[in-house]
C-alpha cells in the first residue's frame, strides 16, 4: 500500500505523463501584481509602460480623497452597464480597492457605511484602473490615482520646505483639489474650509508646483448633504457663486479650472446615484491629451550642438526651440 501523500514529500507527486522523446518541462515563474497599492517606483514603470495619466487627489482631512476612489471601484462592479461610459478592464490595485471599501458595506458589520482614511505614515498611495468603452470599440486604457493623506497637505500648508518635497504635484496630469462643500455650506466652517483651500493652491503657485500648463479640477464634495440642507434651486445658487470664485481666483493661471459638485457615496435616502458628478470626470482624464505630449507655451532656448541627440532634435523639432535674433 502507499504512503500518504503527505509522508511521501513532493518527491511522490507524480510527474504529467510525456510523450517519449519529449523534452523535460521547465516550470515558469510569472510574477504576479500583489493587488496592493503601488508604490511611486512601481506606478512610474506603469505609467511608461502604458502611457496613462496620472490624476493627484489633494483635500484636507476628511475632504473625500478616499471614498472617491472606492466609490469609482464599486461603480464598476455594481452597474451592469458600467460607469461613465467604460467598463471594467482589470487592475493592478484590486486588493488596494477593496481594502478601502471593505468598511461601506454590510460585510463589515459597521452600522454605517464609511471609508478608512489614508494614514500620513502610508506615504504615497497609487491605484491603477484598466478601462475599456462599453462598445468595445476602442482599446482599453490605463489610469493611474495617487492618494495621500490630508496631513502631508496640511503640513505644507505650513512649511515651503514640506510643499517642495510634493514634486508628484508637478508630474500629475490632472491636479484635484477635493473641498468639502457641506463645510462650505455651513456658517461655522465655511471661512476655514475656504480659506485652507486657497492657502494649498496659493502654496503650489508660489513653489511653481501649478502653473500655465496645469489642468486643475475642484470637487465640492458630499454634495447630497447640500441638497438635503438648501434644496435645489437654493444649491444652484451656492454653486454658481462657488463657480464663479474659483474661476475668477484661477482661469488665468493655468490651462483649465472647472468646478463641479460630486457625491463619490451619498447618504441612503439621497436621490443622488453612486458617483455622483465622477462619470463625466473619468471621461475626461481619460481623454484629454497627457500635458507631456502637448505642446508648450513656451519655447526652450537652442542647445549647445554638442551631440548627436542635440543636433537630431533642432533638425527633427524646430518648433520646440527660440530662434536666435538676427
């Protein structure tokens, strides 16, 4: 009779059968993505890879960095028809994402449904979607989120020195700033809400973090807890007035500025649908041209011809070069 398995040792496990004269098979070892959130040196040989924009949420504490991105994971896997127009097409990150959902739902045994918050000691968090159009007719897409915590913004609300080390701000694609707008709407938080925003924007223009080129969105988040408060026509109001403010504070500064209210996971009675105002946004990052592959303002002043590479780049690329008075 022979031995268990188990007292055998993997010596015993038989080998699949081979047709003679066949050569030995060789295992292959494939590396698998962890699901994890990725770390920079991971999400930058990501994005060479595939060529996807690189979106940066930035908010204060509690502002709904978070819950954005998990609202955008269990979009795609509760609507049947997809989310802005796109269906799920894989992910590096899906352990990342659901770890960030796992408190929203019954699962979980909470009493109510809400995210865990990005630690400051986390660093830099990166979630990777792969998208593809619902009508198949297009290839899929890539798309990168980086996340950190509301505190390294605080801090650099308070440091130039801690503004400076947030170089990721100038590699984004998209810069977007969440503020919390039932704080806005409230009289008691309204002037430091509004005020801690205008500090983190005014920082990154002064330490040239944002500028001509930026593309930059405000989200007036948690916008069913508006509704609920002012009704619709008294909402409308509130956020024209906050449309106009940061347009007038930012339209001359950078490429783009749009303001729009969004409700990543609205409270249960609200008639406002899972992600709220993200459809239409994810469209747009994902369609609008990456800012290295755009022309620049303005030009870079010719080289010295000292190699081979300088000289291919003036011949091949003349429109990315002053011309020389005279």
């Amino acid at each position: 009779m022979n031995p268990p398995l188990e007292e055998a040792g993997a010596s015993a496990v038989p080998e699949p059968p081979r047709a003679i004269g066949d050569p030995p098979v060789k295992p292959v070892f494939i590396n698998l993505p962890s699901g994890k959130p990725l770390t920079s040196k991971e999400a930058s040989s990501l994005i060479r890879a595939t060529g996807s924009p690189l979106v940066l949420l930035a908010g204060e504490v509690g502002s709904g960095k978070t819950t954005l991105l998990a609202s955008l994971h269990d979009a795609f896997q509760f609507e049947a028809r997809g989310f802005g127009g796109y269906i799920a097409a894989g992910s590096s990150t899906l352990l990342g994402f659901e770890e960030r959902c796992f408190d929203s739902r019954a699962a979980s045994g909470a009493g109510e449904p809400h995210t865990i918050r990005t630690n400051f000691d986390d660093g830099h968090l990166f979630y990777h979607l792969r998208l593809r159009d619902h009508e198949l007719k297009q290839p899929a897409k890539d798309i990168v989120f980086a996340d950190m915590s509301g505190e390294f913004y605080e801090r650099a609300l308070d440091s130039a020195d801690e503004m400076r080390e947030l170089t990721i701000i100038t590699r984004a694609d998209h810069f977007v700033l969440l503020v919390d707008a039932s704080k806005l709407q409230a009289n008691k938080n309204r002037a430091h809400t509004r005020a801690t925003a205008l500090m983190l924007m005014r920082r990154c223009f002064e330490e040239k973090m944002l500028n001509k080129g930026s593309k930059v969105d405000i989200l007036l988040t948690k916008w069913d807890l508006v509704l609920a408060r002012l009704g619709e026509e008294d909402a409308g109001t509130f956020l024209a007035g906050y449309l106009r403010f940061f347009q007038d504070e930012y339209a001359q500064k950078v490429r783009r500025v749009t303001v729009i209210p969004v409700a990543a996971r609205p409270y249960s009675e609200s008639r406002l649908p899972l992600g709220y105002g993200l459809g239409a946004l994810l469209h747009k990052w994902l369609q609008e041209p990456r800012a290295l592959f755009e022309q620049a303002d303005r030009q870079m002043p010719v080289p010295a011809l000292t190699s081979s590479f300088d000289r291919f780049a003036l011949v091949e690329a003349p429109q990315l070069y002053e011309v020389p008075n005279g």
